[in-house]
C-alpha cells in the first residue's frame, strides 16, 4: 500500500492531539480531544477552523480555458467576472456526477478549480481526456503547492479582519472573493464554505505561508475541526458529499444530478455554454423537476428519486444504507444520517439567541421516491427496527446572519405574548372598550413622551390629519383621461366633483413643490409609485409592437440594497418583474453604483461614469434608504448627453422629498427625468406616493408620460384613498409655505446631532468634513450585529429609532448601525442644542446602559406643539362646523 499523504498541517495536528484517520487517501484529523460534538457546535457559535487542503486545486488558464470550462463543467462559467466564485458539477454524459466542484476567478486570466479529495485523480484523468480538443488550454495541479483552509462560524468575520493587515475580506455577499495579506503575505479569501455557516471564508496560500497562517487564525480563537464535525455541519446544513448524495446508490444506478437541491444552482443551459457534456440528459431532469414541483408526476424516469432533509420522529438514529418505506413499501434509502447536537436558544425573532444548553436530534438527507412532499411520513429500517421519520423542508437556515439558525421538525414560531388583561373572546364590549383604551395609551406615548427618530416616519399636522377622516375617506373617484372627449377625465362615480377640484390643487402644489410640469398624485405609496414608472417604461419600449411578448428593461443601474438603496429597486423588491436577465450572468440584469473606499454612503462618480460607458443602461434609479449626502445627478446628466446616452434617469426621493430644492438638491434642475417618492417621511403628508416628469406634451417622451398614467389607473390603483388624498393637499400647502424655514432647520439639527454623538464617543458613520450628513439622516455604528439590541434599549427608554445594517454588513440581522432621523422632532421644535442633550441621553443608554426614560419623557414633554403647519386657531369657526359633523 502506497503511504498516506500528509497536509503541511499535519505536524499541528499531531501536536493538538488529533485523532488521525485515513480519507481518500490522506491522513486526515477525524477530531480534537474536544470530540465532534464539541467542534460542531464550537462552529455554530463561534468559528471552526479546518484543514481543507488534501482538496484538489486545479488552476486553468489558456485562451480555451473559457470554453473547456463550458463543457466539462456543468454551470456557466462565463458568469464568472473576476472576484467571483460558483458551485458546479463535473457531469457525466448520462446526467450523474462525476464530481462536484468550485470554480474561483480570482484574477482575469486564471480559473481555480476546487475538487473533491477522494475525486482529484479521477478528475485530473477525465479532464486530460477532454483537453486534446482546446488548443493551449494549461491545466496545472496546484495542490501541493498551496494551502486551503476553511474558516467558518459567527465569530469567522471579526476574526479575519483582525488579521488583515492590507486589502479587505470580500464584499459581504456569498461567493464574493478579494485578495489581502496577513502579516504581509499574500491570501486570496472566499466567502465560500461548506458548513451552512453564514459568514464562511476559505482561505488560499503559498504553501510557505501556510503554518503561519493556521497559527494566526488559531491564536485568534478559532477552534480546529476534524472531518467528523465537517460531515454533520454539513448534514445539518443539508449539502452533498460525494459517495452519499452523489455519484451512485446502491443499486448501482447514477444518482441523477436534479435529485440534488443544489443543482438549480449548479447547472446552466445558458446559450453561452454550447452542447456540454450531459446536457440532454440533464436539460430532461430539469424539465421532470418543474413538473415535480408542480406535482406532476408524469416523467419520474428522468428524476425517479430526490434527496431530501429527513427528521427522525421515533427513537433511532438513521445511517447511511438505511431502508426508506412509506406506507410499508420501499420508498428509497438513507444517504446519510447520524445524531447532530444543537444550541438551545432563548428569545424571538432578531433578539434569538443561543443558550449555554444544548442538545442532540437524529437527522439524515434521503434519496425517495419524487412522489414524497414535505411533512410525509415514512419509516426507517434502523437495524430491523422500524422508526418514524417525516420528510422535512430543512434542518438548518442561513438566511439570517451572523449565526446559522436550527429548523426542528414539528416546532412553530412562538406566538408573540399578548398582555394577560385581553378581555374574552365573547365580550365583545370589552373588546371594544380595551382597544380604545390601548389605542389612547400608544397615541399618548408616542405623541408625548417618545422621541421618534425614524427617519421614514412623520406626524402630520391637526388639519391634516383631520382632513384624512372626512366625507372622502369612504368614497371611489376612479377616472382616467379619454382621447374621445379631448383627453377630459371620466370618472366612474356620481358625486366627484369636489374629489376632481381636490387632485387639480394638489397637481398645481406638487408642481410647483417639485419644480416640473407633471405630477401622478392617485397613487398610495412610493413603493406602488415606483412600481408604476417601472411598468410605465416597460409599456413605453414596447409600443411600437403590441403583440409579441414585451421585453424588459435592458439594464437598470441602481444603488445595491447593503450599500443603502432602497428595496424596491432592487430585484428582489419591485424591480423583479421589469429588469431582464443578463444574458451572460443569467441574473437580473442590475449594475450597482461603486461607492467611495472611505466613505459607502457616498457614489465614487468617476468608476460609476465608467460602468455607465461599459453597460449603458436603459434605466438609471438614483435614491436610498439610508442616505447622507446628495446624489450625484448633475455629473450623471452631463455624462449621459456628452455620450449620447439615452438612459431615462429616475430619482426616488422617498427619505428626501421634503428636503427637495435649493437647501439640499434640485433633481430637475439637475436633469432628473422623473422623481417618485413616499410623502409621509420629510414631506409633511400622510402615507402615499408621487411621481413628478419633466416631460411636456411636445416631447417625444411624453408618450412615456402618457404610459405611466395608464399604468396608475387602471394599473395599479382602484380608488386611491380619497381621505389621504385630501390630507395631502393640506400637507403641500404647508409645505409650499413653510420649506424655506423648515429645510434649514432640519439641515442644521442633523449636523448638529451627528456632531454631538461624535463628541460623545460613539462612532458616527459619514464624512467628518461635513458634519457627518447632508440629508435628515445619523447613521450611528455601535457593532456588529449589536443594532437591533441598541434599538431595543433605546425603545425601552422612550427614544424611537431602527437598526440597519452597514454597507459592510451581511443583513439587517448582523446589523451593527442604528439610522437615525431628525425631521418629526424638528417640526416639533427641537433645535440644534437641543439635539446635543438627546445626544448625551442616548450615549447614556448606549455606552452606559442607563435608564433615562424619565429624562427622555421630560425632553419630549417640552416640544409638544407642531411647527410649520398652519394654526388650528386660525380657522377655528369652520374647524368647529367640521368637527361637530365627524
């Protein structure tokens, strides 16, 4: 027998007291003295540390890499830009796995391909087969000449940043890779792993840089893991290990790639790639996998069996090999199954977290029947005894970082308390009376001993919101204009007349407020307003053909949703249905403004005019959710007719609206072609939407114009809650006549307010040389992952604010910022020094831990009288008629 090989790592492992087994022909640590359990969950709660390097690392490069990648790997590697990584599948022709893989593009000439240990030389083989046919394709093993090592875990991220001396860890978004160096040697890192961990990093040397390298992650708290706790994480996290899942079952048949839950993932039919290898064979499972999930059953020849999560109900613990039955026949087998431990957790939602206790349950991945659904019942042969197990949708989800969360068969979300004083269900008066009472007490706590700063949030006035209760508020006035009668509006209800006098004010106010020509004023939310200019340019690029199916948005630019913009423009959000696909990314078809180095809140222009010159977008959105300084526009306009660029320009302006002219930002003067916005955060209004155009009759988009009406009513609105509506209109008055004394005044509160935090000790996010902002908004850091507890302790002690996450930060459930806005309390009279003392309470709170409701309730207590509005007593004789009619 040939001598096992060994890892640079061996000798650490040797000297932690590892026990050594052999795996694939490596001698490997299977565990620690701590044991598997104790790693596993070391992993689960802090950061796990793994020897990964007996893995094969093939390096590609080559004029042919490209299409010698295309056809021996089964995903689409010309997605790949340079810093990016994706998982993929070493086809057979049939449709099985050969292997599975990770292709990395660290630099622009040189593919890294990542393979299975037990797969490197059966790989190598069939790739030489392959190679004759790519003229000066180089494939190099360098798998003794670097390292691999896996780091994974909560802590995983601090740990690695506290080690980087140059450069930064990737963008934090999975399969994203960077360079660095630690200690000044070279490390190229991805956010790649194989635990189900979140935030998971593996780490690529030079081979003489390795043993330093483990030592550093070592000394900084990082648990070394053997195989064993590898294996049940990654069980746990339900992911594929070759000779389980993949390659043959055991009856000898290949285990079709589809069966996978991965292979959506994995595989591409993109044009790009050509005729690859297994490509009939797999383009067959993947029509049999769409009709699976659409229970259809009627080709389970091309995908006859699944694996899926299993949970064990009974008392048992599953194994591989294990029969599957449901209703006593054969119904698959255990591909794999062991008993995995587990933190306990205490508390809900994004304040869960672990205990100090912790537990075991019997798990497995299962290779059934197609025809099994979630929360079937089956059971397993465990060594001639049957035990009750239930197909489960997962076992583990990562959607919710810093920390991987446990799914437990069977377990509901705890229902939130309800205070012990709800009255009977049977007491309808008491209900009646509670809700009142309930309704009484959050009004008075909110509107007298709360501090909201909530920068999307905004009390209206008395009159507006006395007006938002009248006549209207229970009445349609659908209309729309109509080319027949010389475009008049035809409403579709009798008694409108006063609604049509009230949406003519409010266009003329919105026109003048926003400074353009034409305003949509029916729709109820910014989000629906975006929504509409999205179909809007949809209908516009496709009216020269009425027939065939609409294309989408070619390319839409936008600011990403973890550098601050805002959801709906993203493909995720509203956007989803509108944007086309990348033809060769096979994702939505978005580029993101590049943010300065020093500063994410604010655009880098000159790289952005550069992604605008290589994409040339149809569609440009300006706009965010956490914003600090203007957006760039002028500099946009300029670029766009200097290259005669057509893209539409769009700024939503949802935070911003009412900080809309010569105080802050002027977008049509700037050469915006449409702004939307909500009008409820610095606009004084209740909660909807608008959209303003540059446009006029005679311009030849105006046709757009005409598109986004339409796509308003009927598209998008019914009866546009007349009450709000009428609201609005007494909110733009006051906004037309009080902007010039409130713009300022809120400019200067948040300058004011970000430096007093700063010289109160925290860390407040933005440019120093401006006072931190230039918008309404404070963007405080107090940690990662701390957010959401520092907004509850602020709540708690009567000052309203939310968490974020920071443009560094995986998710609003790692956020580490709290966004801060300061429009309500200035429009309550709060002034700059009066910012500084709340400045201190929340120091107080956060730094010290303190308690000062008290003083927070006392603050509020002497700004209880609205500001820039009209005067109640101005109007008292009819205001006393219309109170007495509601």
């Amino acid at each position: 027998m040939s001598p096992l090989r060994q890892t640079l790592f061996h000798s650490r492992h040797l000297d932690l007291g590892a026990k050594l087994v052999e795996f694939a022909g490596w001698e490997m640590p299977l565990q620690y003295p701590s044991g598997i359990i104790a790693e596993h969950l070391a992993t689960r709660r802090h950061a796990g540390l793994f020897d990964v390097s007996h893995m094969g690392r093939f390096a590609v490069r080559g004029p042919e890499a490209l299409p010698f990648l295309q056809h021996v790997l089964s995903n689409n590697a010309a997605a790949l830009d340079v810093g990016m990584a994706q998982y993929t599948v070493i086809p057979t022709p049939d449709g099985g796995a050969l292997d599975d893989a990770y292709l990395y593009r660290f630099v622009a000439d040189e593919y890294l391909l990542v393979v299975n240990a037990a797969n490197r030389d059966t790989d190598w083989r069939y790739f030489a087969q392959h190679l004759p046919a790519f003229a000066g394709v180089e494939l190099v093993d360098r798998t003794d000449e670097t390292v691999m090592l896996s780091l994974q875990g909560p802590d995983s991220r601090a740990i690695l940043q506290g080690l980087i001396t140059e450069g930064r860890p990737p963008e934090p978004l999975r399969n994203y890779l960077s360079s660095a160096h630690v200690d000044g040697a070279p490390v190229m890192l991805a956010r790649t792993g194989y635990t189900g961990e979140p935030l998971c990093f593996e780490l690529f040397a030079a081979r003489e840089h390795g043993l330093a390298l483990w030592d550093k992650l070592a000394a900084a708290g990082a648990e070394p893991v053997g195989l064993g706790a590898r294996d049940t994480l990654r069980l746990e996290a339900g992911l594929p290990l070759y000779g389980h899942e993949l390659g043959t079952d055991p009856d000898g048949h290949e285990i079709p790639v589809f069966a996978v839950s991965l292979a959506p993932m994995a595989v591409s039919f993109s044009p790009l790639k050509g005729e690859f290898v297994g490509r009939q064979s797999l383009a067959r499972q993947q029509a049999a996998y769409g009709r699976i999930l659409a229970r259809d059953f009627s080709d389970l020849a091309a995908l006859p069996r699944r694996v899926v999560p299993l949970a064990v109900v009974g008392r048992g613990i599953a194994r591989q090999g294990d029969a599957v039955l449901h209703e006593s026949e054969p119904a698959g087998w255990v591909t794999s199954g062991t008993a995995v431990p587990y933190w306990g957790v205490a508390g809900q939602g994004v304040l869960q977290a672990q205990t100090s206790e912790h537990k075991l349950r019997a798990i497995g991945l299962a290779y059934l029947d197609s025809r099994l659904l979630e929360n079937d019942v089956v059971t397993v042969d465990v060594r001639g005894k049957l035990v009750e197990a239930a197909v489960a949708p997962y076992h583990l989800r990562s959607d919710a970082p810093p920390a991987a969360r446990v799914i437990l068969y069977g377990r509901e979300a705890a229902a939130p308390e309800v205070e012990a004083t709800a009255p009977p269900a049977a007491d309808p008066s008491a209900k009646v009376g509670r809700l009142l009472q309930r309704a009484l007490d959050n009004h008075t706590w909110r509107q007298t001993e709360c501090i909201n700063l909530i920068p999307s949030e905004m009390t209206v006035s008395p009159l507006v919101r006395l007006l938002a209760t009248t006549d209207p508020s229970f009445r349609y006035a659908e209309h729309k204009k109509t080319e027949a009668f010389y475009e008049a509006d035809v409403f579709y209800y009798q008694g409108t007349a006063f609604i049509y006098e009230v949406e003519r004010l409010l266009d003329q106010e919105m026109r003048t407020f926003l400074g353009c020509p034409a305003v949509e004023t029916r729709l109820i939310s910014g989000q629906m307003a975006n929504m509409a200019v999205y179909s809007a340019v949809v209908d516009y690029i496709n009216r020269a053909d009425r027939k065939a199916e609409p294309r989408r948005i070619r390319r839409v630019m936008n600011n990403h949703i973890g550098k601050g913009g805002h959801l709906s423009h993203q493909p995720m959000g509203a956007l989803k249905d509108f944007v086309a696909r990348d033809p060769r990314t096979e994702l939505p078809a978005v580029v993101n403004f590049p943010v300065l180095a020093e500063n994410h809140y604010k655009t880098d222009v000159p790289k952005a005019l550069e992604l605008i010159e290589q994409y040339r977008p149809e569609l440009i959105v300006f706009g965010k959710s956490m914003v600090l300084h203007p957006e760039p526009v002028a500099e946009v306009r300029r670029f766009l007719d200097e290259r005669g660029i057509p893209a539409l320009v769009l700024y939503d302006m949802a935070h911003v609206l009412g900080l809309l002219g010569p105080h802050f930002q002027h977008p049509f003067d700037e050469g915006v072609d449409l702004v939307t916005g909500s009008t409820h955060k610095t606009f004084f209004g209740p909660q909807r939407g608008v959209v303003g155009a540059r446009f006029r009759e005679a311009d030849e988009r105006y046709e757009l114009w005409r598109a986004l009406q339409r796509r308003t009513f009927p598209g998008s609105v019914s009866n546009h809650h007349l009450g709000t509506l009428l609201a609005l209109l007494m909110a733009a008055y006051e906004m037309n006549r009080f902007r010039d004394d409130y713009q300022p005044a809120v400019l200067a509160n948040a300058k004011a307010f970000a430096r007093a935090l700063a010289d109160a000790g925290l860390k407040v996010a933005g440019d120093p040389a401006v006072d931190y902002t230039e918008t309404h908004q404070v963007v405080v850091e107090v940690g990662y992952g701390r957010g959401p507890d520092f907004a509850g302790d602020l709540e708690a002690n009567n000052i309203i604010c939310n968490f974020q996450a920071a443009p560094d930060e995986e998710g609003f459930t790692a956020a580490g910022a709290l966004r801060l806005g300061v429009a309500e309390m200035t429009r309550f009279g709060m002034r700059p020094a009066d910012f500084a003392e709340l400045a201190g309470l929340v120091r107080d709170v956060i730094v010290e831990g303190a308690d000062v409701k008290a003083k927070v309730a006392a603050l509020r207590r002497r700004f209880l009288e609205m500001r820039y509005c009209f005067a109640p007593a101005e109007f008292g004789a009819v205001l006393a008629k219309l109170r007495a009619t509601l």
